[in-house]
C-alpha cells in the first residue's frame, strides 16, 4: 500500500515545493505595513499567502514529511526538507510570533495564520503554556531530519 500510495504526485510533494521555494531563499522578512483595523497584529506580506496558500513552513508540513519521506523521499526531497528544517532552525524564524500572525486573501478580508514550528526556549522563541508537551513533539517530528540532527 505504501508503495504505491510513493508512486502517486500528491500533496505533500506539492508542498514541500512550494515551501522549499520561499526558504531557500533565506527571506525572513515576511510581514507588511499593518492595515488600520487590525494595527496590532502582524500582517504576512500578500505574496507569502497566494490564493490562500501559504509558502510558509506549517507544523503540519513537519508531520506530513517527517512520514512521507522516510518511505517516499528521494535525496532530492530530503535535501529540500533539510532546507526547510534549517529556515526553521534560524533564530529569525524562531522569533516570529505564535501562528506567524494573519493573512489576506485579497478581497481586503483577513484570517488567522496559524500552525508554525517552534522550539521552545531555544533563541528567543515564543513560550507556551506547556513547553515540555510542546518540545517532546517537535522534537519528535523533527529527529526525522539530518538538519535536526546536525544543527548546533
């Protein structure tokens, strides 16, 4: 079953693309000018949310890849999700505020973003409520990954 659910284009392959396309980039410059209404949230550039898709790494990116690749991953998949995993490493990103903030779709309405990775207490990333059930899972997920396991 899982070999051919590997031989399918799907989904997390699709996103692992889209992902690896913007962290490449190391760009951790990702919120605009704050609208009127909304001034004290932060607000994703346009560009990082096209269409409602967000080139932004998810949690649930981690969770998808981390059993994915380990049985349908090339070293062309891997190399790009180590990319992701060390954007996600980067003090940068770990600065970035709890669900990275809210996104427009264009129309001048808003949503709440949510669902980003973060490592608790390590270089400035926001704390939780319960750190420890927090770090036990993403570490979890993120052990799958060379770059997890190299990064200082």
């Amino acid at each position: 079953m899982i070999r051919s659910f590997c031989l399918k284009p799907n989904i997390l392959r699709k996103r692992l693309d889209t992902v690896f396309d913007f962290v490449r980039r190391g760009d951790y410059d990702i919120y605009q000018k704050p609208l009127k209404y909304i001034r004290n949230l932060p607000l994703i550039k346009p560009e990082l949310t096209p269409g409602g898709e967000c080139r932004l790494p998810l949690i649930y990116d981690i969770v998808g890849w981390a059993a994915y690749l380990t049985e349908c991953g090339t070293k062309e998949d891997l190399a790009k999700a180590d990319t992701v995993i060390g954007y996600i490493f980067n003090k940068e990103y770990q600065k970035f505020p709890w669900g990275y903030g809210i996104m427009g779709d264009g129309s001048g309405r808003t949503r709440s973003l949510g669902w980003s990775v973060y490592l608790q207490d390590f270089r400035g990333a926001p704390a939780r409520k319960n750190p420890l059930k927090s770090m036990v899972h993403v570490m979890a997920l993120l052990i799958n990954f060379k770059a997890a396991s190299i990064h200082p």
